[in-house]
C-alpha cells in the first residue's frame, strides 16, 4: 500500500485525490496546502489529514508525494522529497527557468520522480503510440499535433504562465518526444496573438505553430490555440512509410442529428478534466505501478526537463524569427 | 456498337440517354415517346432521331431497346421488342400485375431481357455483395435495408402507382434477393400513412416494415418511409457469422463544420437520381457487356417477376395481418 | 445518507456495489448472498457488512435494497422489502412470468419500486430521448432498436432463461416505451436459432425480429442478436416527421489506421459492463435523487411489467406465427 | 458555343478533353501534340482535329486554348494565344521561372487568362470556402492543408520538375491564397528526403512543411508528402474565431466492415484523377461561364504568379534555413 500525500489542493489536485483514493494499491493520508481551509477540506472529503508539507516530508510512513502546488515551487518540493526519500509524482512543467530544472535533475539524479504528463496515459494517443512500435505504418515520417483550448485563460494568469510554449505546448512537446522517441535537431516557432490582442499586450501569443526536425530527416508540427469554441481539440496524427495513425476527440456523446439543416453530431467533450479524466488515473496506476514492480518511472524528470528545453528554444526562435538549435541552449 | 433505341422520353429516360450516349460501346439511334415534342428534344439533345417505336421495332439496324415508359405498358413492350429481336433493359417494375408480369416471362423465356434495378449497381451495394461473397463476414444471418424518400409523391401518383410495396420497396425486395441469393419463405408487411393522412385516404401506406424469413432460418428487414426530410436515406447492413457490412449514404460532400453549436456534416444527396447516377451508367455497361461478351444479362426478367411476387405478398400481408408464404400466391 | 443493502453478490452486483459507495448520498453498508463466501468478499470491499437477508430487512437503519438475485426471487424479494419498508431497486425482469410479476405489482402498489433498465440512463439514449422531447425531430414515426451481444451464453443458461424475448430483448421493449411514451397495441415476432442450433434444440431462438404497432400508427422494429463478433452492438435510431436521431455504439478508442489494407478503427466497447458502466452510475444516482427529492422513481415497476408483457406476447407471436395484440393476454 | 482547342494530349490533356466535349456550351474543335500520333488519337476520340499549334492559332473560328503541354512552354503559349485574341485556360503552374512569368504577366495585362488551379472548384473546398465567406466560423485564424500523394513520381520527373514547391506543395499555396485571401509577408520551409533518399540526391525534398505568416497575424500550416500508402490525402482546415472547418478526403466508398479485427472502411480515392474529376468538369464550366458571361476568369494569371512566388521563396527558406519574405523575392 502508497501511503500517499498530495501537496497542494486545489482543481488538478482533487482530480490526483480522487485517482489516488480509488486505486487499490494506494491510500491518500495526508493533504498540504498554503490555504489551509482548501486543505482540510480536500483532506477531510478523502478521509485524509491536512497537514504542513514540512511535516509530511518527516513523516517515515509516507511514501510518496504528488506535487501538485504552483510551478515556482516544483523544483523545490522535488529535491526535498527526494531529499526525503519520497517517490514523487510531480505536474509539469518542472519549472519556468530551464536552469533550475536542469539544477534539479542534477541534484536528485536517479530518484524515482515522475513529472505529470498524463497526455501519455490517454488511451487514444497510447494506442497510437502502441500501433507505431508494433511496426502497424512502418517508420514514423511527419508528425501533427493539434492542442486547441476552448477558451484563453484570463490575461492576469498568462502574465505569469512562462508564456504558450512552457505552459501549453509543453504538453506537446512531450507528446512529440514520446511519439518520436527522439529529441528534436531544431525548433522552429511562429506565433501571434489574434485571438485576443491583450494576450500580445502581456508579452505572450495565443496561436503558435511551432516546426520540429530530427537528425533523421523527420518532421513534426504542433498547432496550438488558446480558443477553439466548440471545445478542447485534442489530436494526434502520424504519416508512417506505411500508413497514418490518427488519434481523434472523444465527444460528448454518440448521438446524430439528421434534418433539414444537415447531420449534427456531438462536441469534443469540454476541457481536459473531461477529456483526459482516464488519462490520469491511468498516470496515477503507472506511477504505482512502477514502485511497486521496483521499475523506473515511465515519465523521467529528464522527460520534463527534455520538453522545458524545447519550450525555451521555441521562446527563443518565435523572439527572433529563425530556427533554433536545442544543442545552442547551452 | 449496340445501337439503341430509347422507349420514353421523361426524367429517367434523360438519365439514361445520357448513359448510352457515353458508353463508348452503345449508340443512341432513336427515341420514341406519344408526346412527341419530349421525343424530338431528347432525341435532338443526344443527335438521335425521333421515330414510333412500330419504326422501331421495325429497324434490323437497332439491337437494343431501353423501355422507360409507364409501367402498364412494359410487359407489352417487352414482348414485342423480344418478339423482334431486340435485347431488352426495361425499367422496374415489370408489371404492375403478377399474373401479367408471369405471362410475360412465359413467352419470352430465355431472350435478353434485363430488369432496371439498378441499385444492384450502386458502388456501396455493390461492394457489400462483394465481400459478402468474398466470405468476409461469414456466412449471412440478418439483413437490415433501410429505404426513405426524401417527400412523399403526389397523391394522385400514390393512387396509380400499385401501392408502397409495388411501387417503392419492389427496389428492397430486388436488393433483398441479390444479397440473399435466394427468395423468402413468408412474408410479413406493417404499415401506416403517418406521414400523410391522404395516402391512407388513398388505399396506400407511407411508412412500412415488411419482415422476411428464410427456409434456412436466415432474416431480413425492410423499412420504408416516405418522407426523410433530410434527404434520400439508403442504407444496408448485414450480420453474418463472422461480422458486419454496411452500406451508407453518399453525402453532399465530406465539409464538416465545428462550432458551440455542435458538429455538423453534410446531408445525404438529396434523391435517386443524385445518389444513384453513378449507379445507372453501371448499369448500362453491364448490359452492353453482357450481350457483347454473349452472357446472360445480370438481372434477369425472373428477377424481376421474383420481386414482384414479394410485393403482391406484402400487400396481402398487410391487408391480412398476417405473414403470407410466397408458395401460397399461387 | 441512503443506507443501502445489496441482495446478491454476483457479477452485476459488484457493478452496484461500486455505484453505492460512491454516490456521495448513499453508502452500502450490508451485503447478502446465498453463497456466504461471496457475500463476505464484496462486503469486505466495500467497508460494509455480510448479514442475512431477514437481517437487513429487520434493521430499520436501512432505507434501501438493491435486488440483484437470480430472476425467481425478485418478486418475492420486492414483496418483503416493501413490506418491511425499504424502498427498492430490482434487477430486470421483475419476473419470468407475467402473471406473478402482475400479482407483485397489484401488492406493493404505489411503493417506491425502481426497475433496472439501466440503458434509459445510457447518456446516448438519454440524449436521444432529450432531444425527441425537445421537439428536434417533430413527432416520432419509425423506430429502430439493434441489439446484439457479442456471444451467445451457454445453452445451460438459455434454458433457464425465460427466452431471448424475456432475457435480452425485455431491456429493448422498455427502450421502445421509453421513447415511444405507450405501449403497442400489437407484437409481431420472427426468429431462428441460426446462430447456433442447440439453442433452438433447448426452445429457443437467438436471432429475432419484433415489429411493434401503435395505435397512432407509429411503428417500432427491435432486431436481437446473440452473437456479433465485432462486439457489444447497441444503436438505436429514431426517424419523426422532422428529422432522424441516431445514438451509436461507443468505441474501444477514437484511433484510426489507413494502410494500403484500409481504413480501420476501433470495436464497439465489448459487452454490457463496458458498454454501460456509466448508465449504472446514473441509474443509481436518479434512484438517490428520487428518494431523496421524495418524487416517484423514473423506472417504475409498472414499467417493468409492461415490458413483461410484451416480452410474453412476442413468446406468444413466435409461437403462433402471427401477431398477437397485448390486449388480448389477460 | 466556345470553339476550343486543346494544346498537349497527353493525360491531364485526356481529362479536359472530356470536360471540354460534355460541357453544352463548348467545343473541342483541335488537338495539337509534338506527338502527333497522339495527337490524332485524342482528336479521333472526340471527334476533334489534329492540327499544328500555329494553325490553331492562326483560326479565327477558334475563341479558346486549353494549354496542357509541358510547364516549360507554358509561358511562350500563353503570350502567344493571347497575342492571336484566344481565351485561355493553363494548367500550372505558369512556369519553373518566377521572373519568366512575371513578364509574361506583364505582357498579356489583364487578357483572359485563366490558371488551373482545379482545386478551388473541389465541392468540398469550394464549400469550405463558401461558410467562410458566409461567417459561419467568424474570422480566419489558423489554416492547415495536408497534401499527400499515393506515391512519389519517378526520380527522372523530379528532377525537371522544379522541385517540391514548384511541383506538388504549388497548388496548396494557391489554395491558401484562395482561402485567405491574401498573400503572406513570409515562407518558412522545412523538409526531407526521408520517403527517398534518391530523391534527396536529385536535390529536392518528399516530406515538407511550410509554415505561412500574415501581416494580420493569422497563419497557415501545409503539410506535404510523396507518399501516402493509403491513397491521395487531400484535407483542409481552418480554425475560426468561432468554429472549425474541416473538408476531407473523398472515399471509395461508404462500405463499412466490422469484425473481430476492427471496423473497416474505404480508403480515399486513389489520385488526383479520381479525387479532383469533378473539379476539373467545374473548372471548365467556370471558364466557360465567366467568357459567357463577360466576366473576369476565376482565377487568374495574377493568381499563378502569387503561387509561383511562394514556391520560389519556400524553395530558398530551405536552402538558407530561415524564413524568407515575399517582399524580399525581388
């Protein structure tokens, strides 16, 4: 049994509560949080105690922490739990600054961390990635990626996101280095706030597209946009030497609709609560999985640290309008 | 080079003007219709000439004869253009009459007579036979056809058209046959005119389900309706031992439009002449190649007198309320 | 809090079991069984208690049951859990026979008595039906219930079963009440057993074709079929003087696969417990909501008598080769 | 009735043979060929003459040329049919050389002439393009065009054709430009030989993407691959600022084949003959109309030095790895 202790209460940690209290195999005992009341009342709702990070960590019957506080604190909690000998399973990104991250993975090597991209554990881009290695299109070619929000965030909150690259298509890029099993040569970025203009104002883009080439010859392309209205697009397609695998939305429902005004189906389902609920427990049953069969992680710190990179040189090359090279990010 | 002649001159014998004049091995020589302006525009349009269809039956130089005439008066045409030598594609039905439709197979017996039903041509029909026959979903066990019309016809054509099953669901008893590869035991007709109390004023229905069994135990299904007022719905599908087939619609196009409202294709094209245009020229080169390569054409006047009896069957079914053996009808 | 019995401790009331505890307004706190050792395992599962069945009824502390026992003790079971004052969830069908399942409908009256028919919770069909009543396709004429398992039970089982008619189609005759709002007046069955003939040596058919008339002249076809290899296949389509609806099968995964082989993408969901795990969630919770809203339940056991009854007058149709109208049952 | 002659015979020449000869309100008059043999067969077929390119020209009976001869005398054709008073319909591009058509727009001005860029007459992207200018997704934001062929052409064509860009990705800038109804401030290429290495030794690419940017901040993806196993995947889409347009591949047909190993449909239609046929029959009746009717050609030679520019400066963003300006082409 994971004795476990969630550090941080709000939205997405209710989400890891709820995965963390119906697996079998773990137990949520403890919740952290600097608004104590959403501590307790998280902590009450799982049975759990609210309790201050300082004691968790000193806590020998806990063995594992999931991180799911604000960015600027992950790199910190990382290396203390570690410190303290706790599995973790953290959100991404590891954090803003590519040098802290990196600083981080220096510090606690080989631990069992985990970094939150539960993208990997929906079913739909896992099947894909399963159907590439059983060979099913031959050698991946051209990958797309298409991540679109329902809705931007409010500008208040992209000032201090670290910008679309680290806080949206981080994601992405994960999901190309999963995909692609492979870091990319050169970043190439292009990006403009035409969704809202006060999003340009505080510095960021709402709408990128971002080129990815590899040593090999292949390429891969994401598209993001911070407002698609008919809700959260989430799709993945490869061209293989042998076929195309693509990895579409689930929607909301099955039903079709057939008059006069044409042949009306359902939505993507909303947001990322809806659409990659399965995915995080599936991530939740992986990262328990793995401590107990004694196995490394299957999401590294590296894995974390390998996607701010991409998302600091795609920063860099939307900055100054040509390619950049991960090899020159020093 | 088949020189054909052309016997009426309204919509469908436009399409098949059309049809013949393509077909780089038949000829339009000549069309014959009592409204004779009709004849000369048609027979203008396609550089044939108008002529009596006595001038035509007449002329050794014409091999074929395509009767697109009334239905009172095929049986009657076909037995005089087989009388004179000619090759025969008639459209459905053959008769409005068993008996008579019977009268006509007996003498005209093995001439090449072929019955227009051309569904059995449409590409997505067609293909479902195909793999049916390909033993790709094993053998056959319940057949589903699903046949609406987009608007009901006038009602002065429902009281001379011989009744829904005669008029409408003669093409489903046709594609009933050709997927089966055999005629039902019994047949079991339910009706209503929900769509339009006037047809029922009339003596007809407008909505019907006719049940079909199989001496080896196999089913069909069959549902008409009047009025789909998205369009022309044309469906199959078939359960066998070893899976599904099914055969849809065609649509207007492949657009598909995403918004807060939902997701919305395109309908199905909006009638026969739409959806089944691909299906008349295929027709047509599969009876010019039938007589070229000196087979036997492949929808055969028993064919046509076999969908016929299903209909006579259905309408005594739904008068009875009760299934009606095919052996019965004497 | 509804504090909850479970009788029976089998396949689907483990499915239940799951539903009860986590509804945030009901807890289970006892489980019984004839089998003792299952009783003891699920209780155990769930934090709650293995007690006998004339304990649970004795404990005033309970508010309800959740009949899931084999079909013989649901009458019984229902009779003595109103008695005793519970209010009550029963597995479908009330009964195999339709005399006794009336005999415990006139007994227990107006009790709050829910009847499991799960699929009207299926978000597909409930959806459906939401937007039938919305007005979106005018008023309903023509509808089409496809359900087919993915194989075949064991012969044991069909023999105790009551008939395809009473076991499996029952749940698609509340389907057709359910959307219909009415009875029909009349039930027309076919069926084979050409799916495997030692269920037609055991009495049975595992293929079945029901057409329903309603006195309005609608019309309802239900097809059943024991075996679709491809999986779990429930789809229901409704077509109404405006319009058609459709609700499909949900899929394994939204991926797809083009190769020079063709276009390929995932299976229905296999069986009922994939199909409907969130049908039985809503289920369970409209029956809390109910209860604690003091409002009727949205399944009543008239509903499940109804069903019964036409599931006898199909048995009847068979039989006799004709339609057989419920009002002439008795 | 337009007289017209057709310049070239071979395939493209063959498709608008047929459209030229079934259109009511054209005619093909001539056939001219450096082949004369196939020429004369050509001409044969459609009951047309084989004649030279300065007789046809030199024929005041004749009012229009369709040029399908090779790219590199399209330029020369052009100038000259103009210069005999000929209407004229050209298949891309205008020409390998961005200079050389720039003075061959310079010399016609605004005669009639007309570049085939059939694909803006596609239903399906016609219809994309109608909902756009109809608002149905408010304003452009992020448009995707994928464009893969079934198989790379031999290495012999490709090293005469002028490369990816001028060759294959040509008509995806013209639908960009038709789509967005503007010209890009800048070209972003990236690409490969990974398809075939022999095609990267000849000096081109297989795999491209190209990223283009707006002056108003909108963007454009294309997507390009020699290869595409499954058939030619032809697929637009474009994010508004209130919904999604998608128009996709046409399929072979609606055939749907479900079993144990997964749900199986049609492939797309195999080539551009088989995808853009219909295209090729609107662009002509287009041609044909806006002569009738004294209007200006629907696309113009403008239209094809635009594209031709974009492919010129794709051509050296590759070369020098950073994106170019049109503004900067000279």
């Amino acid at each position: 049994m994971l004795n476990t202790a969630l550090l941080g209460a709000g939205r997405i940690a209710g989400v890891h509560a709820t995965a963390i209290s119906t697996h079998p195999g773990s137990r949520l005992v403890a919740v952290a949080d600097i608004n104590a009341e959403a501590a307790g009342k998280l902590a009450a709702q799982y049975g759990a105690e609210a309790r201050s990070v300082d004691a968790i960590l000193a806590d020998p019957s806990i063995n594992a922490v999931l991180i799911a506080t604000s960015t600027d604190t992950h790199s910190d909690l990382i290396e203390r739990a570690v410190a303290a000998g706790k599995a973790v399973l953290c959100e991404k990104p590891v954090d803003l600054s590519l040098a802290r991250a990196q600083a981080c993975l220096a510090k606690v090597g080989g631990a069992p961390v985990m970094i939150g991209f539960n993208r990997r554990f929906d079913p739909n881009f896992a099947g894909l990635k399963a159907a590439l290695d059983a060979g099913e299109i031959g050698k991946a070619e051209l990958l797309s990626i298409t991540s679109f929000d329902p809705a931007p965030p409010p500008v208040a909150y992209i000032k201090v996101s670290g910008g679309i690259f680290r806080d949206m298509m981080i994601h992405d890029f994960d999901m190309a280095n999963f995909l692609m099993g492979a870091a990319p040569v050169a970043v190439l970025a292009t990006g403009s706030s035409i969704v809202d203009p006060a999003i340009g104002a505080a510095g960021d883009v709402d709408t990128a597209v971002v080129t990815l080439t590899y040593a090999d010859g292949r390429i891969a392309v994401i598209k993001n946009s911070r407002r698609a209205v008919y809700g959260y697009d989430q799709r993945v397609e490869l061209l293989g030497s042998e076929g195309l695998l693509q990895a579409g939305n689930m929607l909301e429902s099955t039903l079709v609709k057939s008059t006069t005004g044409g042949v009306t189906s359902a939505k993507p389902t909303y947001f990322f609560l809806e659409r990659y609920m399965p995915a995080y427990r599936a991530e939740w049953a992986a990262f328990v999985g793995a401590l107990h069969a004694d196995q490394s992680v299957p999401v590294t710190l590296e894995d974390g640290v390998a996607a701010l990179a991409m998302a600091e040189a795609a920063t860099l090359s939307l900055a100054k309008g040509e390619p950049v090279r991960l090899a020159d990010l020093g």
